[in-house]
C-alpha cells in the first residue's frame, strides 16, 4: 500500500499543502489577484450532524446552488474532507464587491419563500447542521504582488454567475 506521501506527491500543486490550515489551503485556491482592494471573501464552513452530510449536499445540489445564482452569488466549488479526520465538514467560499453588497444579497436570500422551503423540506427530520463558522478574509496586498508576478490569473475557482 502506498504511503500517504507518495500519493501526495501525484497531487496538483494546490493539494500538496500539507500540514496547513483550511484557510491557509483555501487562500492558496482562491487568491484573485484583480480584485477590487474592498473584495470580500467569506469562509464557510458547516458541521453537519452525524449522518446529515449527504441530505446538506443535496439540498446545496438541487436548492441552494440555483438561488445563489439567481441572487447573484458568486462561490467556489463545494469541498468536503476526503483525506483527514472530519468526514461531516462542507467548506466553500464567496466573493463579494463590499461589505454592503454582502448584507444586501444575504438579508434578501434570507427572505426568498425558495430558500424558507428548502430549508424546511431538508430539515423535516432534523437539523442539518451542527455548527457553521464563517469568516470573513481580505487577500494581504502582498500576497496579490506575488500572484500576479507568478504570473497567476484571477479569479481562480469562482464559479460564473
């Protein structure tokens, strides 16, 4: 059986930050060197109840993924673990031209009968969710300078609107 560093090694240069934070790793996929100096980025991350990761997919999958889209929403791929110890975690990002936009778009999200019935459909036999942090991160203007002379492009991994 192969070591898990010979394994890594074969990984895209993303993965192979080892031993590093969530946050660490998903600066790394995330960093948009074009952004406005105000972009926010928001980091979710959800703990699920044991056994709810699945229905919480779902509902992103066929709920959740379209009302973003129609409010505009812009976010990365949907991450879940699949190498370490907490296998019921859901991280994903959004990008947001300011803090006004941000509160905006979620206090109308909030309100969409859509939304009310998705959550409550999901959660007929339970919550969903143990816990949910989110944060709310600005790229360090340093960390634009090297990107950009990387030769990197922005933004990486959002999806399209």
């Amino acid at each position: 059986m192969p070591r898990e560093a010979d394994t890594v090694r074969h990984w895209p240069a993303a993965l192979q930050l080892r031993r590093c934070s969530p946050r660490a790793f998903l600066s790394k996929l995330f960093l948009n060197p074009s952004a406005p100096p105000d972009m926010i980025y928001e980091f979710r991350t959800y703990t699920c109840m044991p056994g709810k990761l699945p229905a919480l997919l779902t509902r992103f999958e066929t709920k959740t993924l379209a009302l973003f889209k129609d409010h505009g929403i812009r976010h990365s791929p949907l991450y879940t673990v699949a190498v370490g110890a907490d296998n019921r975690v859901l991280r994903y990002m959004l990008e947001w031209d300011s803090a006004a936009q941000r509160e905006a778009t979620w206090e109308a999200f909030a309100a969409d009968a859509r939304w009310k019935d998705a959550v409550a459909e999901s959660e007929r036999d339970g919550p969903l969710l143990q816990s949910m942090s989110i944060e709310l991160l600005r790229a360090a203007p340093f960390s634009v300078e090297a990107a950009q002379a990387g030769g990197q492009r922005g933004p990486l991994m959002f999806m399209p609107q």
